[in-house]
C-alpha cells in the first residue's frame, strides 16, 4: 500500500511540475508579446514626435515664407 501512495505521490509531482512548467512558458510567452508591443508603441511614438517636429518646422517655414514675400511685396510697391 504504501509504494502504490508513494507512486501516487510521484504521478502527482510530475503533473504538478509540468504544469508549473506551462505556466512558466505561458508566463514567458505573455512577457515576449508584451515587450514587442512596448517597442511597437515606442516606435510609433517617436514616428509621431518625428512627425510633429517636421509639422511644425514646415509650419514655422511657411511662415517665414509668406512673411518674405508680404515684405517683398510692400517693399516693390514702396519703390
């Protein structure tokens, strides 16, 4: 009787021991998608900081662009 609980007992760890195996795995596995979609997010951040930085310069060059040409334009109706 008692080598059949013993033998028991050792079916039990083994089953317990696998499945602490999946868990870590799954844990791992949750882990790896959660960092690529960190670096994913990261990623697109700094496309949208890339993105508002060259907005804003475009922005400030239309700016200088237009005051130019208003400056231009009064200085030739000026003469």
């Amino acid at each position: 009787m008692e080598q059949s609980q013993h033998k028991q007992r050792h079916a039990a760890a083994q089953e317990f021991q696998k499945s602490l195996d999946e868990l870590q795995q799954i844990l791992q596995d949750n882990a790896t998608q959660e960092q690529e979609m960190s670096q994913m997010h990261d990623r697109t951040d700094d496309r949208q900081v890339v993105e508002n930085c060259s907005a804003i310069d475009l922005a400030a060059w239309e700016d200088a662009v237009a005051d130019i040409e208003q400056y231009l334009q009064e200085k030739g109706k000026a003469e």
